[in-house]
C-alpha cells in the first residue's frame, strides 16, 4: 500500500479513469484466526520527506465488530507487524482498514453488508484512519497539512459516510469523491492483493490450480489489467478524435458551397411589394368575411335551440307516460306482493302446528318402539327359562336313572378310554392350529392380491378418465382446425351465435365479449404456458357491461354450459381506451411483463385483465433460475407482485409453486405439433391400459386360487373342530357318570318350581305390555292421520304460491323494464336540456366573439365590404401568396441576411 514512486501517476490533478471497487456482496463469514497483514503502513527504506505520504499513521475502531474501543494504534514509519491471540482484534484491524478506506463489504469476506459489522446492541459504528501527508508528492498540503484524518460511520441500516479532516481536524470535505481521490494520489488500492492479502485470497490463491487463476492475480497485482484498459481508453479517444476531425472537414467545405450560393442569390433578388399589397386586400376581405360566416353560424344556433326545445317537448310527454307505467307497474307487483305475504302468513301459520305434531309423532313413535323391544325381551326372557326348566327336568331323570354304583374294572375301562380320547383330542387341536396357520397365511395373501386389485383398477380408471380426456381434446383440436373458437369448447360457436341473437334482439345493453382467450395472442411462442398459467379459468370468462347483462348471459349460459361448467362472468364497465398503467406498471429491462408480452385484440379486453389480473405487475421470465434470483434472491423490481417461468412455474418473493401441465391447451399457435402429441399420448395410453387389464386378469385368477385354497383349508378346519367337539363331549360324558350319586335331587326339584313361578311372572307381564303396545300405537295412528293432514294443507299453500311467485317475477321484470325506460327518458331529457344550455352559451360567447370580431374587422377595414367569397378560398388564396412570399424571402434572404 505505499505510494507509488512514477511522477507521472502521483502529480495532482493528473487525468484518471474512475477507480474500479468489488461488487462482490455475498461471502462466508470464517471463524477468527491469525491473519498476515502485510505491506500495511509500510514504507521504502529511505526516510526522506519526499517518500513519506500516504503511510498509516494510527487507527482506531469504536463499536467496529466485536470491540467496543479498540486503538488507537499508532504504526511506524517502516515495517509493522500486528500479533495477539485469536478474539484480541487482528482481523478486525485489517477489516476496519479495508472499509475505513472506501472498501466494500464482500472483499473482507467477513460480512454480506457494512451493516454486519456494527457491534451487537449497537446502532453504528467508527473507524479513524490517520494517513500521513508530508513531502512533495503530498495530497493538497495547504489544506490538509502534515496528516488526513479518514473518519468512516457506518449506520445500523447498512449506510456508510465520510468526514476527511486536516492534521488541525478541521473538517475538510464529506463527499466519497475526494477520498477516492486521495486514494488515487497515494495510489492505496485496498482491494489489491498485493497491498492487503486477506485469509480466504490467501487460501484461494494457494490451492487454486488453475494457471489462468493466477495469471489473472498477477494482472491485477501489477496493475497490468488497469494499465490495459487505459490503453484502450486512450486509443478509444483517439479514434473519436480522428473521426470529429474528418467531420470538421466535411463541414468546411459545405460552408464553401454555401457561400458561393448565397452569392449567387444575393445578386438575384427581386421585391415581393405588389404580391404584399395584394395580402392586404385579402386580408380586408376575410376581416369582413368571417363576420359573415359567424352570422351564419348564430343563425344555425338559434335553429338548433328551437329543434331541441321540440325534442324537449316530445321527451317529456313520452316521459309522463313511462311515469304512469312505473306506477301500475309498482302497484301491480304490490299487490301480488301483499296477495303472497298473506298466503305465506297461512303456511307460516300452520308451521307451528305440524313442528309440534312431528315432535309428537317422534315421542310416540319412540314409546311404541320402547315398548314393543321390552316384549321381546320378556319373550326371550321367557324362551330362556322354559329351556332351563326341560334342562332341569332331564337332569332329574337321568339322575333319578342311575342308582347303581359302577364296578372298580367298569370304572378302570373308563379311565383307560379317557386317556385315549385325551391323545386324540390334542393330536386334533394341533392340526387345527397348524391349519388356521396356514389359513391365515393365504387369507394375507388374498388381502394383498385384492389391494393390489383395487389400486390397479383405480388406476385403471384413472386411466381411462385420462384418454377420454385426451380423446375428447383430440377432437376439440380437429374441430379447431375448421373454427378455432371450437378450442375452448365444442359447444362455444353455437352459445355465441345464441348470444349475438339475443344482442340484436335488444337484450342486451352491450354486447358481452368473450371468452378472453379469443382476444389475446402471445408474442413469444414459448411464453405461451406461462400466459395461460398467468390467467388460467380468464381464458374461458366472458365481460360484461352492467349486472343486468350478466343475469341475461347467464340464463342463456345454462342452455349451452353443463351443471357446475359454467365460465366466469366479470362485470366491468366498458370503455373506449386501454387504461393507463404507466406509474403502476413493473419495469424491467430484460424481461417484459404479461400486458407487453400480448397482443390484445379488444379495449374490453386488456381492461378487464389489467382490473382482474393485475397483469401489468406480472413479470414473465423464461428460466425458472433467473426467475428465482430476479424475485427471491435480489429485491423483485418495483411494482412486481408476482412471475411466471415458461415452464408455468408461478414465483413469489418468498414461495415458488411448481406447474403440473405440460403445455398450453388454449393459446397455442401450432394445432398441428399438439394434435400430433396427443395422439402419440393416446397410443401411449392405450397400450398401458391393455398391458393394465392383462394384469389385473393375473391377479384376479390369482385371488381365486388362492380363495379355493383357503376353502378347503377352511372345510378341513370345520370337520377338526367338529371332531373336537365330539371328542371333548365323550370325554366330559365318562367324567361326569361318577358324579350322578352325589348330585342332590332336591335342590334341583325346588330350583324347578322357583323357575316355575319366573316363567308365570313373566308371561303376565308380557300380556300387560301387549295391551298397552297397542293402545300406543292406536294413538300413533290418529296422530299420524293428523300430521297427513296438516302436511297436505301446508303443500296446497305451497302449490298455490308457485303461479304467484311467477306472476311476482314476472311483474318485477316488467317493473325493471318500465324503470329502464323512465330512466333512458329522463337522460335523453337531461341530453336535451344540457344541449339547449350548451347552445344558449354557445350563442352568448357567439355574440360576444362576433362583437369582438366586429371591432377587429373595423380596425382593420372601416368600412365594411360585402364580400361574396367564402372564407375557406380567401384563406386558401392568403395561404398561397404567404407562401410564395417565403418562398421567395426564403429563397433570397434579406440584404442584411445575405451580407451577414
């Protein structure tokens, strides 16, 4: 960073090219460490005054970084070294020393902005920088003296100032000019390497293994690149200058040309007096001319008042008579409006009636419902105590049966049986384990085939709900071909022949223009997706004048639109201009927005998309990455709400949303490329859904071999449980013979006739609960009849307000339309009395003009001549010898003008 020693560089006031600065703004902030500082307040060895500018003499930083006050430093005239531990302020000595002088944040490569910098809790921060000024080579000794004190502060919203102060500290300038220019004198680049190297150019430059890397670092650390591109500044200027010469030239010698024929001309003129006097008449004629003419024109006025006061007079009578239209109009819909209320109020009457008897139906029909599920558990109440008392009966007879006692070898036989029957029966639970293992395993199997099925056929159908699709905007397209209104819809041509019908008809105020995406057509062709991704359903929609319009475009939109189809209507007033969106439009100089990327074929149009879209602020930009760096990385352009990449992907500043369609549908251009790719698709298509409906064959022959399978196992299950069963009835048959003896008969006689008096008290129950079931529904059934009727009375009501409520509407259209016309009558009124009042002042300044005129023309004439020629060949004639008179001045020049 010393000063350099060519005389040529350092003089003052020497003509130099701007200092070029990093523009890097984006770096990683590295961990502290020890970093070299070089060549920073360093000087040659000799000593004299002569060398001794631009060496740092001290430096101090306040709320810079991580320190609060740090310095100042006070550096030597020579070498300096800077050493301490990592945090003690090293790097932030040589970060200060960078941005103190002008330097910019990224070539710290400690901080994206200045603002990073400022100490944590603080607002700002300061940077002192003392650079020596001593010598012959000194920056403006007389006004700085011995020493320039750099202060730098840096405000917490990234904002930088200067203030350059003498030796004294007297403040001397504010402006970064003059720090850039003693930069320049000094010649202390801080963004050289050679002059501070910083840890990450260090790092770069020494495992950097590009050798045109390096080139390029010793380009810029000799100065050699900047001495290039002064070179080329300077042959630059000397083919301008060379070319201004050769113009000079060039316009020398048309001087010489000039000259002769300003000779030439001067020697030829010739006065124009007679051809002046001759104006002068003319003119005295048109004075009076005109005068005539405006007479004229008053009497024409004064005609057109007395015809508008006639169309006055006719207005208002047509007026009284649509007044008296309007008013049976509104009497008759009063009345039919009085005539439904009253009906209305009948059903409203009855309303509270049928609530309550629906409630009550529901009360009894519950209680019905209450009672008759308490019988039927009584009766299986019943059912359950009669097969006790049979199982008690048996029980008593078989025990009453065996008296004798069994013998020792009867009773060792059946010990020895029901060992066996004790193997058989495990050896048949393990089966069925086994077998309901393997059961459960194909029934698995079963249940993946049939997931498997069922997704495939969604699939499946999904599929074939895709090729009707594209089959069905196949056709479209075809149809296209012949009518390219048939692209938005099979059924448009039709519903727009409906629609100029029902305009020429007069139902219509204005003519609704639509769909949208008629009128429009992209200038980029590969813009196209990104339009349409842009308007989406506007394509389709239609515009309206006023909202009666709309209800008349929607009742023929339901003849020709299916149910849950039908396009957006927008009510917007129709004007004659586009509107003027200069100061809110985007403006971007490499990418247009919607509004200019279209051509727009109707007003209505472009000023309905600019209402509903806002399509002036919408940017298109073809690259999805620049579209991100233009919104998302950078601040978007003013006025920018929003972009669309080619692909249709739609960008906001902080989300981005990704388009599923392909390509356009409705703006494209090339029917021929779609038609041709979409038959492809359906070939496609239709070759998956074959190979689709051979596997879903597989699986299906699959799920019913595995389903037999799962049958037999299932049947083989059934016949070892019914074995099991046996097996276990036999073995607890041979346990329970030596019981029989110790079972006490008695107690099972007064269990029997205890069950008996149950089974009494029950069936007397049920007989109560009969009765009382059908004395519910008895009830139920003269409140239901009831309810019938009062519902039957509320529907004759109802039935009787339809022709009503058509009457009503019909009135109230015959109302609106009566208004319309009172309307229409009372504006044409309004026309007619604003025109005569136009004309009454147009006659007032007339008169006024032509008394003004009238004074003129004396002034010019005294006397006033008849002139039977009209103003216009007058005014032609003048024309003519004005021009014949400048033709000739100009042709000849004046003496003065010629001699000059």
């Amino acid at each position: 960073m010393s000063k350099r020693k060519e005389k040529s560089i350092s003089q003052p006031g020497s003509c130099k090219r701007p200092r070029q600065e990093y523009t890097e703004e984006h770096s990683d902030e590295s961990d502290e460490e020890t970093e070299s500082l070089s060549s920073v307040a360093s000087s040659v060895s000799s000593l004299s005054a002569v060398e001794e500018v631009g060496i740092i003499e001290s430096i101090q930083l306040k709320n810079f970084m991580c320190h609060s006050m740090l310095g100042p430093f006070q550096f030597g005239s020579n070498l300096n070294f800077v050493t301490g531990s990592n945090g003690s302020g090293k790097s932030s000595v040589l970060t200060a020393l960078i941005v103190g002088l002008g330097g910019k944040a990224g070539a710290t490569n400690r901080g994206p902005s200045l603002k990073a910098f400022i100490r944590d809790g603080q607002t700002s921060a300061d940077i002192s920088i003392t650079l020596r000024n001593q010598g012959r080579d000194a920056f403006k000794p007389d006004v700085y003296g011995g020493s320039i004190i750099v202060n730098h502060h840096i405000n917490l919203d990234g904002s930088r100032s200067y203030r350059l102060k003498s030796k004294t500290g007297t403040l001397i300038s504010s402006k970064k000019e003059e720090l850039v220019g003693i930069l320049d004198h000094f010649n202390i680049q801080v963004d050289n390497p050679m002059s501070i190297l910083t840890q990450e150019m260090s790092k770069h430059f020494l495992q950097s293994k590009n050798e045109g890397d390096k080139y390029k670092f010793f380009m810029k650390a000799t100065q050699l690149e900047q001495m290039r591109e002064d070179y080329s500044f300077i042959m630059e200027t000397k083919e301008n200058t060379r070319i201004r010469v050769e113009q000079g030239v060039e316009r020398l010698r048309e001087l010489k040309q000039l000259y002769f024929e300003k000779r030439e001309h001067y020697k030829s003129i010739v006065f124009v007096n007679e051809m002046q006097n001759h104006l002068e008449d003319l003119k005295h004629q048109m004075a009076w001319a005109l005068i005539g003419e405006m007479e004229k024109e008053l009497q024409l006025i004064k005609e057109g008042i007395r015809a508008e006061e006639g169309n006055v007079e006719k207005t208002v009578q047509k007026l009284e008579e649509c007044q008296l239209k309007v008013k049976e109009a509104e009497e008759k819909y009063k009345a039919l409006q009085e005539k439904l209320l009253t009906i209305s109020g009948e059903a409203r009457a009855l309303h509270p009636q049928y609530v309550s008897l629906k409630v009550d139906i529901q009360a009894r029909r519950k209680a019905v419902s209450e009672a008759e599920l308490l019988y039927n558990r009584f009766k299986t109440e019943l059912k359950h105590l009669g097969k006790h008392h049979e199982q008690l009966c048996k029980r008593i007879e078989e025990l009453k049966s065996s008296a004798n006692q069994i013998s020792e070898p009867h009773k060792f036989g059946r010990e020895k049986k029901i060992a066996h029957l004790r193997e058989q029966l495990k050896a048949f639970r393990d089966e069925e384990i086994m077998i309901g293992q393997q059961g459960d395993q194909i029934q698995q199997a079963i249940c993946k085939l049939k997931e498997e099925l069922v997704r495939c056929r969604r699939e499946d159908c999904a599929a074939e709900q895709a090729l009707d699709a594209k089959q069905k905007r196949l056709r479209e397209l075809k149809d296209s071909k012949t009518n390219i209104l048939k692209r938005f819809g099979s059924h448009l041509p039709a519903f727009l022949e409906a629609v100029e019908a029902a305009y020429k008809q007069g139902c219509f105020k204005h003519k609704p223009v639509g769909p949208l995406g008629a009128f429009i057509h992209v200038k980029d062709a590969e813009l196209t997706l990104a339009v349409e991704s842009c308007l989406k359903g506007l394509v389709h929609a239609f515009c309206c004048d006023n909202l009666r319009d709309e209800r008349t475009l929607q009742q023929l939109m339901l003849k020709y639109y299916p149910s849950g189809f039908r396009p957006q209507i927008i009510v917007n007033k129709f004007q004659d201009e586009v509107h003027d969106v200069r100061q809110s439009e985007v403006d971007h100089p490499e990418f247009p927005s919607v509004l200019t990327a279209l051509e727009i074929d109707h007003v209505v149009v472009a000023n309905c998309l600019i209402d509903v879209r806002n399509i002036e602020k919408i940017l298109l930009i073809k690259s999805s990455c620049k579209a991100r760096e233009v919104m998302q990385f950078n601040q978007p352009p003013r006025n920018c709400r929003e972009a669309f990449t080619a692909e249709g992907d739609q960008v906001f500043e902080t989300q981005y949303y990704s388009c599923d369609v392909v390509r356009s549908k409705f703006l494209s251009t090339d029917a021929e490329a779609e038609i041709s790719l979409l038959e492809k698709e359906i070939a496609n298509r239709k070759a998956q859904l074959g190979a689709s409906q051979q596997r879903l064959s597989l699986i299906g022959n699959e799920i019913k071999q595995n389903e037999c399978h799962l049958y037999d196992h299932q049947q083989h299950k059934k016949e070892l449980q019914i074995k099991i069963r046996i097996t276990s009835a036999e073995i607890a048959n041979l346990e329970n013979k030596e019981e029989h003896q110790s079972v006490d008969i008695r107690a099972l006689e007064d269990e029997v006739e205890e069950n008996k008096g149950k089974m009494e008290s029950v069936t007397e129950y049920m007989q109560q609960l009969s009765i009382k079931t059908k004395e519910l529904k008895d009830i139920l059934q003269v409140a239901e009849k009831k309810f019938e009727e009062i519902k039957e009375k509320i529907h004759q009501v109802e039935e009787i307000t339809v022709p009503i409520k058509d009457e009503l509407n019909q009135a109230d259209s015959e109302l609106e339309n009566s208004k319309d016309y009172l309307q229409h009558y009372e504006d044409r009124q309004k026309e007619h009395l604003a025109c005569i009042e136009r004309y009454k002042q147009l006659l007032a300044v007339k008169e006024k003009e032509l008394e003004e005129k009238m004074a003129q023309a004396r002034q010019i004439c005294s006397e006033r001549i008849e002139v039977s020629r009209t103003v216009k060949s007058l005014d032609a004639e003048m024309n003519r010898l004005r021009e014949t008179i400048n033709s000739e001045t100009d042709h000849h020049e004046s003496r003065e003008a010629i001699v000059q």
